[in-house]
C-alpha cells in the first residue's frame, strides 16, 4: 500500500471512530499533511490533534487505536511543548501522531478567537461537533510573526553556548566521548538558535525560518551550509575536538555578524576566555604539558 492510500484510509476510519464517539468532540489535521506550502511527501507522517471531553482515557485506553491498523508499535509521550500525545506505527511503517487535548481548552480558544500555534501553517478539519473551527481556523496559512530579538535572550544564547563548549571540552579531556557527544545536541540547538536569528537579521523578522531547523538548505545561506558540515565528528578525542573548534567557530562568526547588523553587544570576553582556555589545554596535552 502507498502511504497517501494508506493515511487516507487511517483518516476515514479515524474520522467514522470520532463522529461515534460522543466524548470526541473535535479532531484536526496539522502539519506537512495539512499544508500546501511544503506538502508532505511519501516519508510523511499523519499528524493529528483531537479534543474530548475524557481526552485522558483515550491517550492511555489503546482498545480503539487497534481498530484502525495493525500496530507494530505504539507509546504515549508529549510534543516539545508538553503537550500528551501518542506515538504510533502500523504496519508497515506508517507513523500516526495523535495529541490529546481537553475540550475545555477548545472551548476556550473559540471564545477567545485563539489560532492554535500549530494551525497557522495548514490545518483541516476532519470532526467539528460543536462548529468551532470557524473561530480559530485562520483565514489563510502563513508562518506567526516573531518578536524583535532581545538583546538578553542574545546574550543568554551566547553565554549558554560557550559554558556547554567548556563542559565537552573537559569530557573529551577525560576520555568521555559518550557524554561529549551527547551534549553536542546541545551546541547545535543553540547554534540553530543563532542561525534563525541571522538569518532574520539579515532578511527581516518575518523571513520564514520554520522549525526546528526544517528546510534548512532553503533558509541559510550558502556559506553557513557549507561551514556546518565541518561541525560533525568522529567518536575520536582529535576529531571530537575538531568539530568542536569549528562549531565555536561558526557560531562565533554568526553571532558577531548578527550583533554587529542589529547594534547588539557581542559577549567576546567570554568567548576569548573559554576558547583559549580549550586551545591552551589542548596545546598542553598535545606537548605533554611543556
């Protein structure tokens, strides 16, 4: 089965459970399989947001999930704002995210004429009980405006950045490249931080930078793209090293550029206390402390 057949099939039978189900009283479709702009491809998932009165139940109660697919695999977690979901694949690979959420809070945002963040890129409406959609469904799809950058966001960025670089530093030292690498995810989410406001420093604050870093290679510019493959290493002290250095190095170079565009303050004496502490230590080892 191809994955348009098989999500189209999923949201029929999704949508008959629904419209049965007196607790569900709302169900959407978000993400790439809503949107028109970067439309999902066959590798794309189904995304899905559902508001009922007993939401709880029905994230942690599976009966009814195993009777739309046969299911390899399946667990309850929260988006990366918290909010419950479950996770599921059927068979086949086909993955279906479903988030639960109470109708109070649907109720809510219809009285309030609150666009969920999620719907501002593609919404459609596969269950509306209680003819909601109308006032919290926008008028058209486009990515939510960002507020200026702050100055102490901008520095806090930075400040984070440079700690966590000390931090790897010293457990490459010890021979721990487990935790190293580890806490390079947390390097390259600041660095990601650093590319979006670049990116809008330099193109104005609606320029659309997604999230996540989705589309990457059509936001960034062509240098930046070409420095990030230098920020991935090898599971090796000398490597490890490497990336790290060229990391510092790129996010160096677009937090200066990014602060010398929007007159903002460059932390660079903390920048050229833990760099140089890196080098020198490194020197050090590598000369046997000569």
């Amino acid at each position: 089965m191809k994955a348009d057949d098989f999500y189209r099939t999923f949201e029929r039978a999704f949508a008959k459970w629904a419209e049965a189900t007196d607790d569900i009283r709302a169900v959407f479709i978000v993400g790439s399989r809503a949107r028109v702009d970067h439309p999902a491809d066959e590798w794309a998932d189904l995304d899905i947001i559902l508001y009922a009165n007993n939401s709880d139940f029905y994230l942690h109660n599976i009966d009814w999930l195993k009777n739309l697919g046969k299911i390899w695999v399946t667990f309850a977690y929260q988006t990366s704002s918290g909010e419950p979901e479950r996770l599921t694949l059927f068979e086949g690979g086909y993955q279906v995210d479903i988030v639960f959420l109470a109708s109070s809070s649907l109720y809510q945002l219809a009285k309030d004429g609150i666009t969920p963040h999620n719907f501002h890129r593609g919404v459609r409406v596969l269950v509306d009980k209680d003819n909601v959609s109308s006032h919290i469904v926008p008028a058209d799809f486009k990515p939510v405006s960002t507020s200026p950058i702050d100055r102490g966001a901008f520095v806090q960025v930075v400040n984070m950045f440079f700690f966590a670089s000390l931090y790897i530093a010293k457990q490459i030292i010890r021979g721990e490249l487990w935790t190293a690498k580890t806490r390079e995810n947390e390097l390259r989410m600041l660095l990601l931080q650093m590319m979006e406001w670049h990116a809008k420093a330099f193109h104005g604050s609606d320029y659309d930078v997604w999230h996540g870093g989705r589309f990457l290679h059509e936001w960034i510019d062509q240098r930046t793209l070409k420095e990030l493959k230098d920020i991935f290493s090898e599971y090796d002290e000398k490597d490890s090293l490497r990336g790290l250095l060229a990391s510092i190095s790129l996010f160096r170079r677009l937090s200066v550029e990014t602060a010398d565009k929007l007159q903002l303050e460059y932390p660079a004496a903390t920048d050229d206390h833990i760099t140089n502490w890196i080098r020198e230590t490194f020197d050090q080892r590598t000369t046997g402390g000569s």
